[in-house]
C-alpha cells in the first residue's frame, strides 16, 4: 500500500515538529546551540556517560531533520 501524496506531507510536517522539539530539548541539556554544532565533530563527551549519549542523539537528530527540510 503506498502512501498519497497528503499523508507523506503529513508524516514529514509530524516529524518535523518531534524533531523540532526533541533537538530544543536535547541543546538545552547539553548547553548547546544548534546553530553551531558540527556535526562532523567527534562527539565532545566521554563515551559511556549519559552526555555522550545525549549529544549521539542529538546528532542523529540534526542529521534527520536537516534532510527532511532539505527534501
């Protein structure tokens, strides 16, 4: 079954706004501007520590949504 036109619209708009708010949330606790991450850094904290963690996500994150404004 594949998707209309309307529904991947909708898909797209609904991960954009999850996304939207999950990158606020997770820069906010990280003390992060999203503006400014480079996202072909290593990831600055130690691994196994809830920030590294935290910043892997974020990353992935910022890489899904710039992709979906991209589309």
């Amino acid at each position: 079954m594949q998707l209309g036109f309307y529904d991947v619209d909708k898909a797209k708009t609904q991960a954009k706004s999850y996304l939207s708010k999950s990158i606020a949330t997770l820069s906010s606790i990280l003390g992060l501007e999203t503006d400014v991450i480079d996202l072909d850094q290593a990831n600055p904290y130690p691994e196994g520590s809830h920030l590294h963690a935290a910043y892997l996500c974020l990353s992935n994150e910022l890489k899904a949504y710039n992709k979906l404004i991209g589309e």
